[in-house]
C-alpha cells in the first residue's frame, strides 16, 4: 500500500465518523466533503454519483408518504394489531413476523412504533415478560428492510448487483434474503422465549406491583377459563381476543381498552394500502418475469427495461392511485415522517455513496488484489463490516453503498455478498440509540426492556447478535448453494 492510499483511506473514515456524530443529512455532508478531498486535493477522477438509487429512493419515498398521508400506514398497523392480538401465546414469534411482513410492505421499519404498545399490552396481559417480544421486534426491522423492494437498502443494494457482470436482479436478491431473514426471526425469538426470569418470578416486577406503582396482570386462571369458554364455543382461541379480553390496568388501577381498538383506520387508508402493497407486488412480479417488460434495441439486440427505471415508473402510478383512491392532502406529505425519514437517507446516502465509489475507482486494482485476498481467506469480514458500519452509522443504505461494492469488487461472489449483507444489517441496533430501542423500552412499563448503561448491557443487544449471526450464516448458505 502506497502513502497516498493510505492518506485517501484515513480521508473516506474520517468523513464517515465525522457523519454519524453530526447524524442525519450530516452523513452526505461529510461524504461530499470527502468527495471533495479526494477530487480537488488529491487529485482523483470523481466516481458515478448513485443517482439510481437516489431517484428509486424519491419514487418511492413518495408513494409511501402518500400512504400515509391517506391513513394507510395508521389502518396496516390495526391490522398487524389484530394478528398479533389474535395469538397472544405465541407473541414472541407472532409479534416480529407480523412486523417483518408489514416493514416489508411499507419499506420502512418506522411501522413498528404504534405497534410497540400493542405487544407489551398483550404480553403483559398474558404473563408474558414483554421485553422478549419487543425485543425481537424491534431487531428484526434492522434486516427486514434487506426483504424489501422498496426500501432504502434494496435500492443500494440493487444498482449494485443488477448490472453486469453480476447480474442478481430483485426477484434473487428476495429469494436468499426473505428465508434467511425470516429463520433468523424464528430461530431469535426461540431463544429469547427462554432469557430472562418470566413475569411472575421476576422480583423487580413484583415488587412493583406489591408497592402499587403497576397494575397486576389478569390471573392466570381467568385466562384460562375464557379461552377455554372461547373454544367450547367453536373459536379454537388459546386466549381472549377483541372485546372479551381481559384488559391491561394502569399503574393507576384504571383498565383500558385492547390497544388494537384504540387505533383508528378509515376506507381511503385501506384503500392507499392495497394500491401501495400491489404496486409492491407488481414489481415483484416485473422483476420475476421479464418479459413482461418492455425491451427497446439500443445496439446489442432488444433487452428489457432495468429494473431500476421499472420500479420508479410503478411507484410514480402508484402514487397517483393513492391521489385517487386515497384523497391525501397533498400539502401535508412533506411533513410525513416517511417523508422526513426517506429525504435524510437519500442525502446520506448520496454524499457517502458518492465518495466511497471515488475512491474505490481511483484504488480498485489495489483493492482487489489487498481487501479481496483478506475475504478470499476470511469470508466473515465483509459481514462484519457492514455490520460495524451499520452500528457506527445507524442506516442500512449507508452500510450497504460504503462496503457491498467494495465486497463485489473484491471478487466475492453477489449471492454470497446478499446473504451476508442481509443479516449485518442487523448491526444498526448495537447501541442503545435508535428510537425504536428508546420507545420500546418507554412502552415497556414493567421495566423488563432496559436500555442499559454500559453501551451493550441493553435488552436488544443479545437478540440482534443472535439474529445477524442466524441469517448471515444461513443467507451466505443460501447465496452460495443457488447462486
């Protein structure tokens, strides 16, 4: 390695440090900065911005807000209440894979947040130690978005290894990520059904209760007779549901209602859902099959449409379908949070993207030849740096633009490169700073979710690294066997 490598190196990190403790559009500030470093001081030609990405990312960010704004998000999340409210036995399994579905959906894990209080409602009404649930929960929506066609990260990810000579387009990328995310979820919540002392042996709730500052959960054995005057009645219910559950009381000794019936969904919101998850469909199928695409001869024979320009074409309809069906106000999507939320990624991802495909231009031999004989050896090490970039930068699409290219062009192979990328995505929940960590522990009023002190002493660290280390194990299985 030459000096000026070296320098260029220390220039691309320091504007990634410098971006993630400045957070949010500070990311692609400090990229575009690096950018400049390199171009004007060291005097390197300047990558190909990732414009594809950023005009997939403003399609469907779109859309999305749309939803939104129609109530489309607030009637999915009634929705993922009801299922999870529907079997509260198996809500450490059933709670994540309904988010899982819906964050898929949506392309975003922002869903989670209402349904936060949901899951510690039903837990805790059922004697469950609700920090194994939420924890699960939360962690899952760090990878979910690797299962989703219209996230962030997809859209990273794709104008990565769409193009030759890799040519893993959408419908592949989903056939390693969806199992190896969803086995990830499983196999995490199994072990997590089994850490910590349960509810009733725990000796800091009880003690709660006993002082009055938290209201205990029904008896077991009310719970037991109406399921079984639910199932004698034909239901085949383990539990109560709907109204004739037993509700959760406040530290007040108050009840309240299921939290599902607390949350409002109208016609136009259900109506901008379905238009919005078959749009999502659509495009699954496009990806699946393309011949259905128009192909245009542009000098090598009649080739199909990307799957870059097909996605932002379907999410601009879709969006005029939520206009229809929906009826948004339109001056109100700038202020969506998915809005507020998609514009940051871009600007993030478009700065750091920028400046880690200059340089790798600029070093690619080098590269190749150093970085690819350390994969070659030691195939983990991409895994763990996306998953430290991920934990240092907090943002899946970061993570994905700022290692997966170096990971391709270090001569690993693109189904072995998504496998592992699926799961270290997991890593943005290393540390207790997400708002998803901070709400669920904030929901969580029998104080089993914790937050910690020492940085890896919370509640979520142990379920993500159990989940990153499942799926990144069995998605690289995955991409190496079929691709």
């Amino acid at each position: 390695m030459d000096v000026k490598f070296i320098l260029e190196a220390v220039v691309v990190l320091g504007a990634i440090v410098m971006g993630t403790r400045a957070g949010g559009v500070g990311v692609g500030l400090w990229g575009g900065l690096g950018v400049g470093v390199l171009v004007f001081v060291f005097r390197e030609a300047p990558g190909e911005p990732p414009t594809a990405a950023l005009l997939i990312i403003l399609s469907v960010v779109t859309a999305a807000s749309m939803m939104q704004a129609s109530g489309g998000i607030d009637w999915m999340v009634k929705v993922a209440a009801r299922v999870i409210e529907k079997h509260p036995r198996q809500i450490t399994v059933i709670a994540p894979l309904t988010a899982f579905a819906f964050s898929i959906g949506a392309g975003t894990g922002n869903i989670i947040y209402p349904l936060l209080p949901v899951i510690y409602d039903v837990s805790y009404r059922n004697h469950i130690r609700p920090s194994r649930p939420l924890t699960v929960t939360v962690v899952q929506s760090g990878m979910a978005l690797a299962a989703s066609p219209v996230s962030a990260a997809m859209a990273a990810m794709l104008t990565l290894t769409e193009v030759p000579p890799y040519n893993l387009g959408l419908t592949q990328i989903l056939s390693i990520t969806l199992p190896a995310c969803v086995i990830g979820i499983v196999v995490t919540a199994v072990v997590v059904n089994h850490l910590g002392k349960d509810l009733d042996d725990d000796a800091d709730v009880q003690a709660q209760i006993a002082a009055g500052t938290l209201a205990p959960p029904p008896p077991r054995t009310e719970l037991a007779s109406r399921a079984t005057t639910r199932h004698a009645a034909g239901t085949g219910d383990e539990a109560p549901t709907g109204d004739d559950a037993p509700t959760a009381a406040t530290a007040t000794g108050e009840t309240s209602t299921p939290a599902s019936a607390q949350l409002t969904a109208t016609k136009e919101g259900r109506n901008s859902a379905l238009a919005f998850f078959a749009g999502v469909l659509l495009i699954v199928v496009l990806g699946l099959f393309p011949g259905l695409r128009p192909s245009f001869d542009l000098g090598e024979g009649s080739v199909p449409i990307d799957m870059t320009t097909t996605i932002i074409i379907v999410m601009f309809a879709v969006g005029v379908a939520i206009l229809l069906v929906g009826r948004p106000d339109v001056s109100k999507v700038p202020e969506m949070s998915v809005f507020k939320a998609g514009m940051i990624s871009a600007i993030a991802l478009f700065g750091i993207a920028w400046l880690t495909a200059t340089f790798i231009q600029a070093h690619e031999e080098l590269i190749v030849d150093t970085v690819g004989g350390w994969v070659t050896d030691w195939k983990f090490i991409f895994a763990l740096a996306v998953f430290l970039v991920a934990a240092l930068t907090t943002s899946q699409s970061t993570a994905t633009r700022t290692i997966v290219p170096i990971g391709l062009a270090a001569g690993l192979a693109p189904g072995l490169v998504t496998g592992m990328w699926a799961g270290a995505l997991s890593g943005v929940y290393t540390l207790p700073a997400n708002g998803t960590q901070i709400a669920a522990a904030n929901f969580d009023l029998s104080g089993t979710t914790k937050l910690g002190t020492k940085l890896l002493d919370h509640s979520f660290f142990v379920p993500m690294l159990i989940m990153a280390v499942v799926t990144v194990v069995v998605g690289a299985v995955i991409g190496v066997v079929f691709y």
